[in-house]
C-alpha cells in the first residue's frame, strides 16, 4: 500500500476542503507498533489501538499500512469541512 501524500487520499475529501495545518498535527501522531512475522507476511497492531491491525510483506510495507489504517478510522465520519483545535487532558 503506498503511503498517504495528504490525509484527504485516505477518505476521499477534496484537498481544497481540509485544512493543511490539522493534517500535519494529525500526521505527527506518534504510537506503538507490535509486530511478529508470520509464515508469509509481517503481522502487526497499533499499541494504542489494538482493533487496528493488518499485515505487510515487509516491515516498511507493514508500517505504512498500519498508519493507512489508523488515518482511515481516525477520519471516519468526519465531514468534508472540518476543524481541529489541540485541548489539554
């Protein structure tokens, strides 16, 4: 799987629609990756995230594939104008 040039390819939003300062915060996103080799490919999950999960031929191929995967649940349901603000926990 290739990797995302911009977070709108991973839900389909017009480029235009998003802005490119929330992409880069969402993109600086920093998690752990678990993962074992199976017979055939790398296999692996998000630490933090453990529903996510999915598999590689190598381990690069794993690791964009695993942030491919997170953008696309961290973007579902998000309408195509949106805005992002960091809050404190």
């Amino acid at each position: 799987m290739a990797r995302l040039r911009h977070i709108s390819e991973a839900v389909g939003f017009p480029r235009a629609a998003c802005n490119e300062n929330d992409h880069e915060n969402i993109m600086n996103i920093k998690m752990n990756m678990i993962y074992w080799k199976s017979d055939k490919f790398w296999l692996g999950r998000l630490l933090e995230h453990p529903e996510i999960m999915t598999q590689g031929e190598t381990i690069e191929e794993l690791e964009e594939n695993l942030k491919d995967a997170f953008m696309m649940m961290a973007m579902d349901d998000i309408p195509e104008s949106f805005q992002m603000k960091e809050i404190a926990i």
